[in-house]
C-alpha cells in the first residue's frame, strides 16, 4: 500500500471544501533510495539512511508522493523503479534520489543494489541500474520534467577488482527536460563524513527549505554551499535540459468553488492537513556478515584457511558461497559458478578452496585467462610462487597484454626478489592502464629495493595519494 498525494487530497478536501492542491494529486512523484548495508563493504555507509528518510519527509512537504526504499537488492531496486514508472503520467515531475554506492562503466552511471555480486566490469551492467535507462523510461512515459539527484560518488568496495574503470561517475546523455545533479565532480570521489548526515543532502535540505524561486536555484545554492563547507575539496556536477520553470517549493493551495474574496478582506486560513505517515519502505533484506575484499585487492592482510567443521560449515552458510554451490549442485559444468565461488573462498582466506575451483573452472576452460590470473595471485599470496609463476605466463600466452596479469606476475616477482622483472612487468602494465595503483606502488617498492630509493619514493607517494589503502593492501599480500 503507499500513502501519497490522493489520499492527502481526500483527506484534505474532507477536512475543508475551500482548500485542495493546486495540481492534480499524483502530477510530483518520487522514489527515495538509500543503500548502506553492502556486503562486500567493510562496514556499513552512516548517511544513506538518515539522508533518505529526512529527504523523502521534506519531498512530501513540498507536495510529491513519494516511496523510499532502504538497503534495496537488485529484484527490490526494479520493483520500486516499475512502480515509479507506473505512477508517471504525462506531465508529470519525476524525482528520483539515491544515496550508496555508484559506479561508471562505458562511459555510464549505474546505481548499486545492496546484494550485487561484482566481480567483473561486465557485472557492473548486469547487476547495476543505469541512470541512462531510468530518465529514458521515465522520459518515455511522459514525465515533463525529470530531476536525479545521486549521492553516490563514494570510492566503493567493487572498483579494485577491475581496472578499466574511472572512479566516480560519468557523464549523462539525459532526454530533453531533465535535471542531474552528483554529489561530486565527473570521476571524483567524496567519503562518509560520519556525521547524521552526508554533506551533499545536509546543504540540500538547507536549500530546500529556503525555497527559491526555481529548481536550478536551489541546486545552485546547495552546490556553492557545499563548496565552501568542503573547502572546494567536494564540487558537485550540475546538468540541465530544462525548458520550463519549475521550483520543489511547497506548491500553493487554492480555493475550489469559492467566490473571489475583496481584496480588503483576508482569505481563510486553510485547514490544517493531518501530518502523513512515515513513508511506506520497501522490505529491508537482513544483512549478510560482512565480506572480505576480493582476491584480487584485499583491504586487510590475509587470513588462514579455514579449518575445522565450525569454519567450513560457515563458509557453507554463506549466502554467495550458498547460491554458487546450490548452482553447482544442479550444474558441476556450471565455469562462471565455479570461477566465482573461487573468488568468494579466496576472499575470504579459504585459498585451498579457491584453488580447487579455479583448479576445476580451467579443467572446464582451459583457456580461462581471469581463472589463471586469480589462481596466480591465490598462490602468491601463499607462497607458491613457482607454481604461481607459472599460472601468471599462461594468462599471459593467452592475452600477452592483459594487464592484470603483468600486475600480479610483477608481484610474483616483487616476493621472490626478482625486483628487476618486476619493474619489467609493472612498467609493461602501467603503459596499459596508467591508474593502475598497485603496479605503481609495486614499481616503487621494485624500484626502492633496487637501489634506485628517489624514484621509487616517488612511485609509492603517487600510488598512496591515488589510494591511501595501497599501503594495507601490500601488507594483506605479504609485501611490506
């Protein structure tokens, strides 16, 4: 059931015949989103929460009928984004705001369910919403205006385990009449402030309660705001097609039926409609225990392999693991599953298992280069570095540019001390892929041990800058 804009108009005709919206009930509708709970995060967001709540209570004062949904799995996320279609009609003003994790890919923005498995750029389209389909959907069903507001430029925990990415988000091609706005510049990233609220829905709230006289205004307002309180360390990006005035202002009542009033008098103060009810949110999914970061970039140094029923057993119950295995079950042939629960097992310090899976996936592909790729960092990581060695020229045979591969054989060699080879490897894939942060704090580190101290301070005072976990992340490897 949702509480919106016909029931406030019922309500509000029953309490007084001379007072009622003065737009049809239903012409502002919006969808509230805020994702904190992910998994593969090593904790969960703080501001996601409270910012849709408050924003969905202040979207319903100025006369939209909203649904918020929190902490949104991928099935939940297409429910509520068919519902918001369904309740556009022509005409309408469509607002949609999301607060969690973002991500570009192909040049697109694409919000992240809560439950999203991603370990593959590819994945990113598959198990992301992208804002690009959401305007033209809701461009396509009539909506006159469109406003996305997206909090969600946040470094996240998915971008480590591919690299043909930009942080931050991309660009919009939005339909005629639509209004973007991002919490943060074009492939740039904010953090958490920590606080009850982020800064972005902080200052927009702000704004919105000092209305002005158009929708521009206001983002206006919130985006210089949030520049000055941020020191110009956060910049939002604005994007407009609007063609005609429009103001999330608390829209004006009129009197219906009522005789024009002489000017001397004044008119009647209109009847106070009953405060509505907290919104009605889409049901939260109980969070899974936190996961580890991937194998392929782990934030914390790793753990041992599991042993023991108790240990194994938990592994078993884990819901990823749990799918993936229920997969198998019906399908042993089943690489991708099979390739997957590897990544799972090794992100979660379970090595033996993850290299039996990969084992198994290239017993089914022997040409599955990411297969030897993971398998070669899993056995690096233990130790096995001849054996890793090799996986490493085997993806490398295969795809002799691939540049994941150059990075792990270059740690492969950076832990067998065979720091001129790894200067080769992580030169040959920075030359590929430039933001490659472990090839360039690995390079320095090479470089360092080499004898040549100035250059490679140099290379891990660049990498660390790019990312302060660079750091933790060559300790999880053994690498210090």
């Amino acid at each position: 059931m949702r509480i919106g804009l016909a029931l406030v108009a019922i309500l509000s005709l029953a309490m007084s015949p001379l007072t009622a919206w003065a737009a049809e009930p239903g012409a502002r509708v919006a969808l509230v989103i805020g994702n904190a709970k992910y998994p593969d995060s090593d904790r969960p967001l703080k501001e996601p929460i409270n910012d849709a709540r408050e924003l969905g209570e202040e979207l319903k004062r100025a006369g939209f009928d909203v649904e918020v949904g929190e902490n949104l799995g991928g099935e939940a996320m297409r429910r509520a984004f068919d519902r918001l279609y369904d309740r556009v009609k022509p005409g309408s003003v469509a607002l949609l705001f999301f607060s969690g994790f973002g991500i570009q890919s192909n040049r697109q923005s694409y919000l992240i369910p809560v439950d999203a498995q991603i370990w593959t750029e590819p994945d990113v389209r598959r198990d992301g919403v992208s804002l690009e389909t959401v305007l033209g959907e809701i461009h396509s069903r009539g909506a006159g205006i469109k406003v996305a507001l997206l909090d969600a430029s946040r470094r996240n925990p998915f971008e480590r385990r591919f690299r043909s990415f930009s942080a931050g988000l991309a660009p919009v091609i939005a339909p005629n009449g639509s209004l973007v706005m991002y919490s943060a510049a074009l492939s740039s990233v904010v953090s958490d402030n920590g606080g009850e609220h982020g800064l972005f829905v902080a200052e927009l709230l702000k704004a919105l309660r000092a209305p002005a006289p158009s929708v521009e205004d206001t983002l206006n307002r919130t985006r210089l705001a949030i520049n000055r309180a941020s020191k110009s360390e956060q910049v939002p990006w604005v994007s407009s097609s609007l063609t005609e005035e429009f103001s999330l202002a608390p829209r004006p009542t009129v009197a219906l039926n009522a005789p024009p009033l002489p000017p001397s008098i004044e008119p009647p103060t209109p009847a106070a409609v009953p405060a509505q009810p907290a919104p009605i949110e889409i049901a939260k999914p109980a969070a899974p225990p936190p996961a580890a970061k991937p194998p392929e970039q782990p934030a914390a140094a790793p753990q041992a392999a599991p042993d023991g029923n108790s240990s194994e057993l938990a592994l078993a119950e884990d819901p990823t693991i749990k799918a993936l295995s229920d997969k198998l079950a019906d399908n042993p042939e089943d690489a991708n599953a099979l390739y997957r629960r590897g990544q799972v097992y090794a992100s979660k310090g379970a090595y033996a298992l993850a290299v039996q899976d990969f084992d198994a996936t290239i017993k089914l592909n022997p040409r599955d280069v990411e297969a030897y790729n993971n398998r070669c960092w899993v056995r690096t990581v233990i130790g096995d570095l001849t054996a890793a060695l090799k996986d490493c020229n085997e993806a490398l045979r295969l795809r002799p540019n691939f540049a994941d591969a150059l990075d792990s054989r270059g740690l492969v060699n950076l832990k067998n001390g065979q720091t001129k080879n790894a200067i080769a490897d992580f030169d040959a894939a920075l030359k590929i892929d430039p933001r490659l942060t472990s090839s360039l704090y690995g390079r320095g580190l090479a470089k360092q041990r080499n004898g040549a101290a100035a250059e490679g301070d140099l290379d891990v005072a660049n990498a660390k800058a790019m990312d302060p976990n660079i750091v933790q992340e060559f300790a999880g490897y053994g690498v210090r």
